[in-house]
C-alpha cells in the first residue's frame, strides 16, 4: 500500500517532478543517441538524490510513475537501482558494482546469520574470482552472511554501502562488518542468506566471466554451486543449502526471491514427510489466491491426506509483471508434483490478505475453503521454527 503523501503543486516536489520528466523521456525515446542523453541526464540527478539521502523523493517519483506511467517506472526503477549499487560514480575512472551471492537454506533448526572467518573468506575470493568473476577483476568480499533484515535498507543506504565496499574493491581489500547493533533475524523454515561482495575494473572492461568469450552463465552457476557451496555449506550448519548465481545485488535479489518460491515449497514438502513421518505421497496441497486491491500472493495450505487440519503454510508472493492472468497455479503444481504431491486441490475464488490477530503470521486455505491456521500435530511442535513461510 503507497504511502500517504503531502500533496503539492501537481502533487510532485521539484526534484520528484525532474526525475518524472527525465525518465518519462527515456521510456519515449526513438533511439539510441536519445536514450543517451536522458540516461546521463537521469545519473547525474539520481546520483544528487543518492548523496543527499532524498530516498523520499526517489520514491515519490517511483510511486507517481508506477501508477500513470509504467515504462517510465521501469526505465526510473533500473535506473536508480544501476546509480545504487554503482556508487553512484563515486569511483569515476573505474567501473564498481556491488554484487550479491544469495544462499537458499531451510532447516528444522534455526538459520544462521554469522561472520565468516578469514580463512573461509580467502577461499570465498579464490572462487569467486575463478568461476564468477572475469580475469582482471579486483574484488572485495564481506565477512559477514547477510539474513534478508540485515542487508542495506532502501536505496541510499545501498549506494552508501557501495561505496565503501567498492572502494575496498578498487584496494584488493575485504571489508569487517561490525555485528554490534545489527536487526534480529526472523526465523523461517526456509530462507535466503546473502554473501556480499564488490568489483571493480577498469572502465569499459568485462566484470563477469560470462562476459569472456570461453566463459558462460550456466558454467559460473555450475561451478560456484559445487566450489562455493562447499565453503558457505559448513557456514549454516544443520541446514540444506542451494545456491544462486552471484551478480549485481538488485538483479541477485530479484533471482533470489524467484528462486525462494518454488525452493520454499520443495523444502516444506521434505521438512512435512521428515517431521510427520510419512511419505509426500500421503500429503494434500490446498492453493489458492489471496487479494487486497489486486491478486498479491498465492498461499499453499499443506494437510495430511483425508485429513482437514492445515498442518503447514507456503506463500508464492507475485513478483514483477504477475498478475492473476500468469500462470501460477500451473508453476506451484509442478513444483508440487516434483516433490511428490499427487493430491492438489486449486481454488479459485478470492480470499482476503489475513493474518492471525494474535501472532501475526499468515493463515492458509483448509480443503473447506477457509482461511486457517497452520498448527502442527502436538507431538511435533518441539523443533518447529516459531514462523514458517
């Protein structure tokens, strides 16, 4: 739900209603030369607002496109998003990126968020540069495991972020996460932990080594899943772990949140047959969609078969373009009969977006139609993480 804003003139500051007109150019433009001139137009106001800390207004000039103009929004998203995790140009005769490594995990137990050692970290870089990166890259990696509520919050705070782990970059040098003061981390039964890391090189140089002429993405991901796994593994003890090709931060997290959903659903189907003791043959899925003003998620009721109680929830949030014309239920069925759920009950009438009024976490559809509360059988409760996607 949008904030509720004061309203001027046109109901836009002066800078919102510049970053409105600057990206409404580029989403117009008829060609490259064009796109040019507005794209630098358009860095140079951003990287104002990003050095101000004016995330306010970047939003405001967000929030008015995404509902008149949806190009522009686009155009407007990616740039402030490429100005952020660039520094915005704080390093003008280098190219710098942040990029992110994220971790899927689930476990019975809880999941960590913790600092890595020097000497996992040294293996981290050999890696990464090895298998990610491209040759002449310099890079700087973070001694910390990110948990999604300790990452930079909005896109100032990224780019303040950026620049300082880019210029540790440009120096060949790691950057210390001081941990004291750092948010709490909710528990799930499964989410994503973030390894963050920056490059630098020299301008118009490659980054990635997909970019090299013998390189490729599915070689990166290949290789960093067996190497970079077997150094991140041992970081999140008693968990199952999957991990995501590492590239810049925002384009990570949008793969990271794509990959969680189905990920999510494998790993509450395991988590179901180890805990209940059956096979996931003998389980039911109930799905349905859950509205506000628009269609915002599906949720995945999980029951015994031939048995009412909801025992555990899944939600499939909607990502970028989704709406209730994607097919969803189509992907969530496969996922499903993938893990070895044959009973799959879709519902299709609208539920509203509910949570429990007393520990606030999503209820689920029942095989009745209801909106219920996911409660395991008594004698399994001991190990269950207090929240559960």
């Amino acid at each position: 739900m949008k904030r509720t804003r004061i309203k001027r003139r046109g109901g836009l500051g002066r800078s919102a209603e510049r970053l409105v007109r600057l990206a409404t150019g580029l989403a117009q433009s008829g060609s490259r030369i064009e796109d040019r001139y507005w794209e630098r137009q358009l860095a140079g106001l951003i990287d104002e607002m990003l050095a101000d800390n004016d995330e306010e207004v970047l939003n405001t000039a967000l929030d008015h496109l995404y509902s008149t103009e949806p190009r522009a929004y686009d155009e407007l998203a990616d740039s402030i998003e490429s100005r952020a995790e660039c520094a915005a140009g704080a390093l003008p005769e280098h190219d710098v990126v942040l990029i992110a490594a994220p971790v899927l995990a689930w476990s019975r137990y809880r999941i960590g968020a913790t600092s890595i050692s020097p000497a996992v970290l040294a293996n981290l870089r050999v890696h990464l540069q090895a298998h990610v990166l491209a040759k002449d890259a310099r890079l700087s990696v973070a001694d910390f495991l990110f948990s999604p509520d300790q990452l930079p919050q909005g896109y100032c705070a990224t780019a303040e972020f950026a620049k300082v782990i880019c210029a540790a970059a440009l120096e060949g040098l790691d950057l210390h996460i001081e941990t004291e003061g750092m948010p709490e981390t909710a528990q799930f039964l499964s989410d994503t932990r973030y390894l963050l890391a920056a490059v630098a090189v020299p301008r118009d140089a490659p980054i990635f080594r997909w970019q090299e002429e013998d390189g490729s993405r599915d070689g990166a991901l290949e290789h960093w899943r067996t190497q970079g796994g077997a150094c991140l593994t041992p970081l999140l003890p008693g968990c199952v772990v999957d991990l995501v090709l590492p590239e810049s931060y925002f384009a990570a997290s949008r793969a990271a949140d794509k990959e969680s959903r189905p990920y999510s659903v494998r790993a509450s189907v395991a988590y179901l047959a180890t805990t209940l003791e059956t096979p996931a043959a003998n389980l039911r899925a109930v799905v349905a969609p859950y509205w506000d003003r628009a269609l915002e998620e599906y949720r995945i009721g999980f029951t015994v078969r031939d048995q009412d109680q909801v025992v555990h929830g899944v939600v499939w949030p909607l990502l970028g373009a989704e709406d209730e014309t994607s097919d969803c239920i189509g992907e969530i069925e496969a996922v499903l009969r993938e893990s070895g759920v044959s009973e799959i009950l879709a519902l299709d009438h609208h539920f509203p977006l509910e949570y429990c009024d007393d520990c606030g976490v999503p209820l689920y559809p029942s095989p009745e139609g209801e909106a219920a509360h996911a409660e395991m059988p008594a004698e399994q409760t001991e190990q269950i993480p207090r929240h559960l996607h």
